[in-house]
C-alpha cells in the first residue's frame, strides 16, 4: 500500500466512525416520555408517532451508511478506479470524454445501487408514516429527470472544467472558478424557471386574502415582489415548506401548497417575513460570496492533486488524471471540509435567529412560533437532539432555540 492510499483509507474510516458516532448521541437521546420542554408542543399520541420515525429513519441511514462505506473501502482497497481508467483507456483516447464516460460509469453504478434505498425509504418508511404522496410514476419520472439533467448540465460544466486544466495550466484553476460562478449565477437566477418547472407546476398565487396579506407585508417592509407562487409539493409529500430565490427583477417567493395547507394566513406571513428577512440582513448575497470563495479554495486545492501520479497510482491507476486526481482529492478534503461546515453552520444558525428577529420587529413573533410548531409536528422533526449532534450538522437552530430567542426579544 502506498501511504497515499493509506491515508485515503484512514480518512474513510475516521469519517465514517464520526459520522457513526454523533447519530449514535442522538439515537440515545430518544425517549418515550416527552421531555418537559417539549410539553404543549407533541401530545402524547404524536410524540410517540415521531419517536418511531425518528428512530426508524436513523436506523436506516445507519444500515444505509454501513452498506456505503463498505462498497466505498472495498473500491479503494481493491483499485476499482484506477482499473476502470486503465480499462477505459483501451478506448478512449481525449481527455475530456475519458473523464466524461468515467464519471458517468460511477455515477450510474451508484445510482443503481442506491435507488433500492430510496425507493425503500420512499414507498415504506414515508408510506408507512403518512409523508409520501408520490405514485410510482412520478418516483421513475422524477429518477429519469435528475439523471437526464445531471448527464448534461454536470457533463457541460464537467467537460469545461477538464478542458480548462489541460490548456491553461498553472492558472487553469482561476478560470475554471470563473466559470463555475458564473454558472452558479445563472442559477439561482433561473433555477425556479428552468429546473424546478420539470418537477413541480408553480401557479401564481391567486387574489385573495392571503395574497393581500402577503403584499400588505412586502410593501411594509419595503420588499418589492410580485413572483409570488404556488407549487404542488403536495404531490410528492406531505412535508411544508417555502423559499426565496433570485434577485432584482427576478425575486420570486413559492410557497409549497401544504404550507398553504397547513398554516393560517398570519402564520404563512410569519414565515415569509423570515424569508424576506434574509434579503434584508444580505444573508443571500452573503451566502453567495461565502459560497464563490469556498469554490475557489477547493479549485485551487483540487488543481495541486491533478498531476500527482502517486496519487493515481494509489487509486490502482498507472497514469496521472483529472478524474483519479478528482477521486483523491474528494476523500482527502474531508477534513477541511468539516472544519469549514462547521463555521459555515455556525454562520447560518446565526443568520436564522437574524431572520426570526426581523420578522419580530413586525410584531410577527407570535404567529412564527405557532408557525414553526406546526410545521415541525406535521414533520415529525427531532425537537430533542444531541447538542454536539447540533453543532456540527445544524444549518438551523432547534425550534426550541429558536422559540426562546424570540422569547427573550419580547422580553
């Protein structure tokens, strides 16, 4: 075994255990009795209901996570990679479409493996506790869709990314950043309007009450907006849920109809003001900024293990590759990646109880709370979890953080 290899296994294991490790606290925080802060929120009857989904849904992302680290180490371990590349090489001689086919192998091999799963978690478990509104139709459908846009948006940008690193050289990486932020650009602009429209119809929200109240707000708030949509998440699963997306011109609020649904009218402005408070607060733009930087660390990082031979030779490979050096480099960032998801779920808890405070300032405390409520129960979410749990995987505080902050503003 080469040392890099020994360092990529190293890696995989440690991950896995810690991975393994922090769902095992929040596995052993569950509890048939309802814990005295979550008293008024679950009844009986519910909280037992959530306990078994909770459990249910963890015990299958431990069987999941088992069955992916061992097809993961048993890959590495036995230098399926580098076999597939020397095997494809007796075909292919471009770069660029080596690369293309390679990734596109695993990623089919993958997602066969791997659709057993979801279907299982699909058609059973969200079945069995009343989430899942999908037919078998739409399941197929939605599998044939994502496969189609991830061969031919992640083929286009894959491809230029390859050719960018084999032209340029040194600095490749700077345009290839260049590149893929402009993409990025391009869809959160247009991503309601060219990508969601393939998996859900969005309506206009119709005049009515709760459109006036809507409007009411924004102009309250100095938040201009008339893209304001309805989209049938309802056919898929019961779960609520809304979002903000774009800028300028291109603005636009969606709003799932089981929120719609689920929530009354004040509630529903409760939760858009929390939205729109993230535009005000600039947590979009920043997210955004935050997001190009991190891209341009992992390109430029990513761009010091293309030309490593040794590293290829780790991954059972004979000849430096985009792709091999690709594979590395995803395992051997893990570290570095964690550290920064966790000042980056930092940053983002921090921003949520910004955005819950500016909906606050509009005398909306009340209504958001009975809004988060609603929509936590209706879930089944984890109200109790394991605080380091918390830390390190929460882009969002726990509802009862986030009931005691606006607690403590009203105060």
């Amino acid at each position: 075994m080469s040392v890099y290899l020994i360092i990529i296994l190293l890696i995989v294991v440690l991950d896995f255990l810690w991975t393994q490790y922090l769902t095992y606290r929040n596995r052993k925080r569950m509890s048939p009795t309802i814990p005295a802060q979550l008293a008024g929120i679950y009844n009986e009857e519910e909280y037992v209901r959530q306990q078994a989904y909770q459990k249910e849904s963890s015990l299958f992302s431990l069987y999941t996570g088992i069955f992916s680290f061992i097809v993961l180490l048993g890959v590495l371990s036995f230098g399926i990679f580098g076999w597939l590349d020397e095997y494809l090489r007796q075909y292919i001689s471009n770069e660029i479409v080596l690369t293309l086919v390679f990734f596109g192998i695993i990623y089919l091999i993958n997602d066969i493996i791997t659709l057993p799963f979801g279907y299982y978690a699909t058609f059973v478990i969200e079945e069995r506790f009343g989430f899942n509104k999908s037919t078998k139709v739409t399941f197929w459908l939605d599998q044939i869709k994502g496969l189609f846009i991830t061969f031919i948006l992640g083929g286009v940008i894959l491809a230029l990314i390859v050719w960018l690193y084999n032209t340029l050289g040194e600095y490749a990486w700077l345009y290839a950043w260049a590149a893929v932020t402009v993409v990025s650009l391009f869809m959160t602009l247009f991503y309601s309007n060219l990508i969601v429209p393939l998996f859900n119809k969005q309506t206009p929200l119709e005049q009515g009450e709760l459109r006036d109240a809507i409007e009411a707000f924004a102009n309250k708030a100095g938040f201009a907006i008339n893209n304001i949509y309805v989209m049938d998440a309802s056919k898929r699963s019961s779960k609520a849920n809304a979002y903000f997306t774009g800028f300028g011109a291109k603005k636009r609020i969606v709003l799932f109809d089981t929120l719609i649904n689920d929530l009354d009218t004040q509630e529903i402005v409760a939760v858009l003001a929390h939205e729109i408070g993230h535009y005000k607060k600039k947590h979009t733009l920043q997210g955004m900024f935050t997001s190009v930087c991190y891209t341009g660390i992992i390109l430029f990082l990513l761009s010091l293990f293309l030309g490593n031979r040794d590293i290829a030779i780790a991954l059972g490979g004979e000849e430096a590759s985009f792709h091999l050096g690709m594979i590395a480099f995803s395992v051997l960032f893990t570290p570095v990646s964690l550290i920064i998801g966790i000042f980056s779920s930092i940053l983002s808890r921090r921003n949520e109880y910004q955005a819950d405070a500016y909906a606050a300032g509009f005398g909306l405390s009340e209504a958001l709370v009975s809004g988060l409520k609603k929509m936590h129960v209706k879930s089944l979410s984890n109200l109790n979890p394991d605080p380091l749990y918390v830390f390190f995987y929460y882009s969002h505080p726990t509802l009862l953080q986030r009931v005691q902050a606006l607690e403590n503003l009203k105060s």
